[in-house]
C-alpha cells in the first residue's frame, strides 16, 4: 500500500535552512536520511522523495462568491510549514509508522503519514 509522507518544519527553521550559510547540522542530518532512503530503495518501499519551494513562492487558488480566485504566498501565517514529501510503498500501515520513526529520529521534525487513495487502499 502506498503512502505519502509529509515533512513540516518550523517557519523559522525554514529561513534558517534556506539562507545563504548553510546549517551545518541539517546537511548531516540529511546526509544521514540519504543513507536511510538508499536502504528503502533497495528494499523496494521507495516511491519518490522531493523538497518542496519556499512558502513565499506559494499561490493559493480556492473558489469565492467573485469567482475563482488566486492568491500569491501562504494564505495564512503558520508555525509549521510543509517542507517536502515522499511516497513510500510498503505492506501495511505498521510498517509506514516504523520508517517514518527512523526519519522523524534522524531529522527532529514531525512527519504525517496519509493513505494514498488506490487500488489497495483499506481505508
């Protein structure tokens, strides 16, 4: 079953991790998590993985009375932020919580682990 993997981030953290110094700390913690993906890749359970642009570059689209309207940058101030994604494929729901542990371990953020609506979805 597949599943999508969303990684948030402090807002401030963001910025820090998008400045012109890189955060040393964080590419360690990344070089680690690379490991980890590499191991997922050969065991098959890996889908995709991508970072995600900075929330200042965000449209929102969303229905109005006026109509369908569009709006630059994050609609609404936010302590977290999405910051990247991945989709695994794995046998079971356990299985998606017990990698998302190993990476929430390795990067200090909080992942969400939603069911991707398919052929074999349980939900």
């Amino acid at each position: 079953m597949k599943y999508l993997l969303l990684a948030y981030t402090p807002a401030a953290a963001w910025d820090a991790a998008t400045a012109d110094a890189p955060n040393e700390e964080a590419l360690a913690a990344y070089a680690v998590y690379q490991q980890f993906e590499a191991e997922l890749v050969a065991s098959g359970e890996f889908v995709l993985s991508e970072g995600l642009g900075h929330p200042a570059v965000t449209t929102t689209v969303r229905r109005t009375d006026a109509g369908v309207v569009a709006t630059d940058g994050p609609f609404a101030e936010l302590k977290e932020v999405l910051a990247s994604f991945a989709i695994i494929d794995v046998a079971n729901q356990e299985r998606a919580r017990d990698i998302v542990a190993r990476v929430v371990e390795i990067l200090g953020e909080p992942i969400e682990i939603r069911p991707i609506m398919g052929d074999d979805y349980a939900g």
